[in-house]
C-alpha cells in the first residue's frame, strides 16, 4: 500500500481529478477498482484523496483502468512530479487548485491592498476590474466574473469557513467602474462587515496580499498571486511567517463597529467626490 504522507492543496486537486476519472470512466468503486488492480482496498482511497503518492506504474495501471492511453499517462505524470512539493507554482489562468483549496478551508485569512477580496465584489465591480486592468480579453471577461461570483458559494454554506477580510484602504480609494460601481461595492463590504477588517491608510502596506487557508485535517497553505502566477506554499516556516503577518494586521486593522463607520464614510461621499479621488489616483500614478 502506499504510504500515507502529508497531502498538499496540489495533491489533493489532483487526487479529486483521479477519483471523477474512475467515476466517469468506469463503473467501479473505490474498493472494487483496488480488487481490479490487486491493491490494498485503502489504496485508492488515500491516492484520491491526495494522501498518497502513487508510483509510476500504479498511475500507469490507475489510468488503463480508466480507459487512458501513455499521452495521457505523460502529460499527468508532468503535472504530478510536483503534487507534494511545499512550495508549488501555477499559471495565473489555471485555478482548479485555489478553488479546491479555498472550498475545503475550514478558516480563511485574507489580507488584500488593491482590491476588495475577490469573495466580496460584486459582479460589477469585478466585470469593471477586468476591463480595467486588461488583464483578460473580451470574450474572457464574462466566465471569469462568473467563476469569481461562483467561488463567493463559499460564504453562503450553512457550515462555512470561519473567515476574516484584511482590506487596505487603498483599495476603497482606487475607483473601479462609476460611481455606482464604488458604491454598491463599498454596500457589499457593509454587508459583510462582521467578516471585514479596514486597514486605516496610514498603514505602510508592504505586500500586494496574501491568504492563509487552514484546515482540520490537513496542512495550512499560504498562498499569494499575481496576473503571471499562483504560489501555494505548506513550509512550516513560511506559513508562521503568515500567521505573524496576520497577528500583527488583527493589531492595526480597525474593529468591527470601527469598519462600519469607515465604510460608511465612503458611501456617504458625494459621488462627484468618489470620482475625483479616483481621477487623482490614476493620474499620480
């Protein structure tokens, strides 16, 4: 049987893609396809659940039985070679990982400069963001706002993840979309107050943002992204950094009834004023 070892979000991702393969490829279960195979019956269980990292030949063995060819086998066997790496770097277009990773959470910290969090805009917003920035073509815009709209499920769930929101204030100062876009942000913001922290503008920000995902059962990852990349990193060290990070903004981060005021001075800002700050915001920079 393959060992049990630490999982990584990267390994789990994958794990999940193996199991949906016996799924939709076979009519198996996870103990029969280990009968078929000649393997331990918790084989498969801790292969699909990233918990195990599987030799060469049981991915070779795993994907016939799926119905797979060898180009298929090589292309997975790249993509798996660094499935339990502590520190693993993705595409920016590629967002299987985060998804997985941020929807399994049982806490999520997030801390963020420019932006509301992704789990907080609204659907203007993002669209506005993503026309703005020219990060996305046309025909791209629509999915992806629908898929940033998608993931905020998360924060609807019944037994979701205990969450906290680190917000700059430079993020509510730099205008995206009209005046209404702003405003029906800075809403959404309101709403969701008893999850938002403000962080008042006097507050150097020294990094465009980060996230830490903490789970029950499995290690914390840290992650941080940029349009070129994703990082997702599970190193002892580098998630205690995180959590430093994160102790010190609980410090200097407005409190909850303080939030509420800030953003209540937003929405309360005339909207000729809203654009102005955003004109002066983009022509000093």
């Amino acid at each position: 049987m393959a060992p049990s070892i630490p999982s990584t979000a990267y390994s789990r991702e994958l794990g999940e893609e193996l199991r949906r393969l016996r799924e939709q490829c076979t009519n198996f279960k996870g103990a029969e396809a280990a009968a078929r195979l000649g393997w331990h019956p918790s084989k498969v269980s801790t292969i699909e659940h990233g918990k195990a990292r599987p030799s060469e030949i049981d991915l070779v063995q795993f994907l016939t039985l799926c119905g797979k060819d060898i180009d298929y086998f090589e292309v997975f066997k790249q993509r798996y070679r660094y499935a339990f790496d502590e520190y693993i770097v993705q595409a920016a277009d590629s967002l299987r990982t985060a998804v997985k990773a941020e929807s399994t959470a049982a806490k999520i910290s997030s801390y963020e400069t420019l932006t509301p969090p992704g789990l907080l805009q609204t659907w203007a917003y993002a669209d506005s963001l993503y026309r703005q920035t020219g990060i996305a073509t046309e025909d791209q815009i629509p999915g992806l706002v629908q898929m940033r709209t998608d993931r905020q499920a998360v924060l609807r769930r019944h037994h979701r993840a205990d969450c906290v929101f680190y917000v700059h204030e430079i993020a509510l100062q730099q205008q995206v979309g009209d005046a209404q876009v702003m405003e029906d942000q800075y809403l959404r913001l309101l709403f969701n107050s008893h999850l938002v922290r403000i962080v008042p503008e006097e507050v150097v920000a020294v990094s465009a943002g980060f996230v830490l995902w903490e789970y029950e059962a499995a290690k914390s990852v840290a992650y941080s992204e940029t349009e070129f990349s994703q990082v997702f990193v599970q190193d002892p060290a580098a998630v205690a950094k995180t959590r430093r990070h994160f102790a010190r903004l609980a410090e200097v981060a407005l409190d909850e009834e303080q939030t509420r005021s800030k953003l209540m001075e937003y929405i309360g800002r005339p909207r000729q004023e809203i654009d102005l700050l955003g004109r002066s915001r983009r022509t000093a920079r």
